[in-house]
C-alpha cells in the first residue's frame, strides 16, 4: 500500500530539525520503503510504501517530539481505475 506523509514543524524548531536530518540518523523500518522525498522550507512530501500500517507509525515516531505528520493511503491512476471498474 502507497502512503502520502505531509509534514510540517513549527519555525522554533527548524535548526533542530536540520541538524538530525543532516546527522542522517533516521532508520527506515522493516516493511517500510521510502519511494520518495521532498522539501520546502517548512513542510514536506513522503511517499511510501508499507503492507503494515504500523511500519508508517514506527518511521513518524521517530520525529513527532518535532514533526507533525498527516497519513494518507494513495492509489496511482492504474490502482485507482482498477478498483473503479
């Protein structure tokens, strides 16, 4: 299952932010990949991919104290026409 993760983090937080994303610390857990990310200055995209829900939760765990993340599971256009059918 794809999952969309938006995020955002308050302005007082942008340096701790940057510097454990730059200590590259992060651990992706098992059953999650990472397609994808990108950023903007004060919010981001990631797009996932996970069997289990759980997996998503464990990776977003590891910034709430800072991040505030939305969950989205997402279909691309071949899944969505698919399941309309």
């Amino acid at each position: 299952m794809k999952m969309m993760l938006t995020w955002s983090f308050e302005p007082a937080c942008y340096g701790a932010v940057v510097k454990r994303f730059l200590e590259g610390k992060e651990k992706i857990p098992k059953g999650m990949k990472l397609v994808g990310r990108w950023h903007s200055a004060s919010h981001g995209w990631v797009l996932a991919e996970a069997d289990d829900p759980a997996a998503v939760y464990k990776f977003t765990q590891q910034w709430q104290d800072m991040i505030r993340f939305s969950v989205t599971p997402v279909m691309d256009d071949a899944e969505t026409a698919s399941n309309l059918k």
